[in-house]
C-alpha cells in the first residue's frame, strides 16, 4: 500500500483477525498465488478466501497488486533518499519534479522531521550519485541524506 490510510481501512485492518492477516502476508510475498493455494496456506475452503480477498479489496486493506523487481536480479544499485522539504515547500510541489527522474522508483510522503523517502535504482553508482544530485538541485529541498542498499531480505 501506499499512501496515508483512511480512518475506515485502518479501523478494518485492526478488525481483522489471524486469517486476514495471515492472507496479507502471503500475498505479500507472490501476490499471483492462485486462490486454491491461498485458501490452503490459511487453511479456509476456496470461497471463504474469495470472500475475504474481496472483503479486504472492497475496504481498501488492499489497493491493488503489482509487480517487484528485485535489485539484486535486475544488476542496479539501489538507495533510499530522506529528503527534508525547504520552507514553503510540500509533497505536492515536489511532486511534479520527483516523477520525471528517471530511477525513482517510490515515493512516501512520512511525519516527523523527514519529508519524504524515496526510493530508487540505477545501474551503477554513478547514475544513484546523478539522482542524488537532481534531487539536491531542486529549490524546494533543504535536507538530503542518502542511504545505500547492502542487502534485502522482504520484498
């Protein structure tokens, strides 16, 4: 998911019970899994799986399924950037500017003394040190730190 949570969804997801969260997490790690198997993992016959799959799509708990492509399989380096926003900046004003980089490849808006973090990949580390630098030129950031990625362990 992405995004800030609506008040509904969030009191849903803290509604849900051991199934419901046990069917997150296997979607989580392959979101094709076909719904037999699903039900098998969470141990419900087809149709209660369907039926919570449709229940957990129609709140919102699920916003839709995508595709992830690993760094360590596609050959990129890959590096988290925290980025403090310059006084009269915003999320929405940096938007326009941040989805025409190339390499980015997500965005979170966060609370706390961080803006936003993002997320991108590029083949070497000199393409990661050209994304740093258009990120820093933007007048709209004060703050930037990066982070590399070592390792991934989920998703």
């Amino acid at each position: 998911m992405t995004g800030i949570m609506p008040v509904w969804a969030w009191r849903i997801m803290k509604a849900m019970d051991e199934k419901d969260q046990l069917l997150l997490t296997t979607l989580r790690r392959d979101a094709r899994r076909p719904l037999v198997a699903l039900a098998r993992d969470i141990g419900l016959s087809r149709s209660a799986t369907q039926e919570r799959l449709n229940r957990l799509l129609r709140s919102g708990v699920i916003t839709g399924f995508t595709t992830v492509e690993p760094a360590e399989n596609t050959g990129k380096v890959a590096a988290h950037f925290l980025v403090t926003h310059a006084p009269g900046g915003s999320c929405a004003k940096l938007m326009p500017y941040l989805e025409k980089i190339p390499g980015i490849r997500k965005i979170h808006a966060l609370a706390g003394p961080i803006d936003l973090i993002i997320f991108a990949q590029a083949p070497d580390m000199a393409g990661i040190e050209a994304i740093r630098a258009t990120i820093d030129a933007l007048p709209l950031v004060s703050g930037l730190t990066t982070h590399m990625v070592l390792e991934r362990h989920m998703g």
